[in-house]
C-alpha cells in the first residue's frame, strides 16, 4: 500500500530568504575534519527513513553564537538546576567553533512566529523535545516541489534563530578558519548569563 501524501507535499511555503554575506556560527567536535560536514544521525529535521540511500543530510548553524553553544553544548542540561551549571574543561576543549558565511543566498521554510500555523504545521515541529514531528515535516519539505535550501526555526532554548540547511544547499556556505570553543571571546558572557562554569 502506498504511503499517505503528507498534507505539505503541495502547500503553499512561506519561506524567507538569506542574503549572501549573512555570518552564521556552528561548533562541532574537533575530531572532524570537513568544518561543513554534516551526518545522518537523529535531530531535529533529520530524515526520518531508515534506508540509507534514500536519506538527506542537514547541517545546521546558529544566527548567534549564543544560540550554536546553547543547541550544542547546554540543551537540556539546565533543566531544573537554577543553580550553577558545572562542564568540564576536558569536555569543553573538544569542541571547536566556525563562522559560516553565506556565499550565494539561501530559500528557507520559515517557521518563526505564527508561520507554522499558516502553512499547517504542527507547533511540535519547532518546540517539542520530541523530534518525531520534526522529521516528518522535513522529510515534506524536502520533496517539496519548491525545493528550499532549507529551514529556519527558532530556537526552543533562547528563541533566537537556526537554520538546518539540507545537503543540497551545504554548497552555498563558506567556513572560516576554526578556533577552539574554549578560546572563543564570545564564551564568558554566554557562560556568565546562563550560570554556567567551567571546572
């Protein structure tokens, strides 16, 4: 039997675009090489099938570096600790961060504000800590017709704004030279506002 059509296979997008120039942050583990690398394991609007030939890759970056330490390092480990946040210093140094330049201008499905609603997409797409919804939204978008670059969301943690970025548009973006997390001057004042110290 075939599967059901997914209410967005036909819908009208509302997308907004990145202007080429725009600076964008990601931090992966050092270990990786290829700075625009990205995989296939299970996020946020990951595939969600299960053959490996059939799957697309999603890269994502931060507009702030505020969001990319938040989304990468923090998520939900905050949670009903309004104290201090302890990470180890060990932990920390395995981490590095780009800036990542937009070189030719991104289409993306916009899921700020109330435009999930607009376009019939479940809230739980953006906002759950459950990424089931997500990944059935993406896999739509995805073979939609338009064929966007991409989704920007807001982020659950701060609200500021991410985009995941689908392999077919990972060619459209430039990484600058990569520098060590712990290093990064941006990092005492993230660590500072959210209660967070590094031991």
């Amino acid at each position: 039997m075939a599967a059901p059509v997914h209410p967005l296979s036909s819908a009208r997008l509302v997308t907004t675009r990145i202007a080429a120039g725009t600076l964008c942050h990601h931090l992966f583990l050092d270990r990786y090489l290829d700075p625009l690398g990205f995989g296939y394991s299970p996020s946020r609007f990951s595939d969600p099938r299960r053959r490996p030939r059939e799957r697309f890759g999603v890269y994502y970056v931060g507009a702030t570096f505020e969001v990319a330490f938040l989304e990468t390092i923090v998520r939900d480990a905050k949670n009903q600790n309004p104290g201090t946040l302890l990470i180890s210093s060990y932990d920390l140094d395995r981490y590095v961060h780009v800036e990542v330049v937009v070189r030719a201008p991104l289409e993306l499905v916009d899921l700020r504000g109330g435009n999930a609603i607009v376009m019939g997409i479940s809230t739980d797409a953006v906002r759950a800590r459950s990424h089931l919804s997500g990944r059935r939204t993406s896999l739509a978008l995805y073979q939609h017709p338009d064929r966007p670059d991409g989704i920007c969301y807001p982020s659950r943690l701060n609200q500021d704004e991410n985009i995941a970025i689908y392999d077919r548009a990972v060619h459209k973006l430039d990484a600058r030279p990569r520098r060590r997390l712990s290093r990064c001057p941006e990092l005492a004042p993230v660590l500072d506002r959210y209660r967070i110290a590094i031991v």
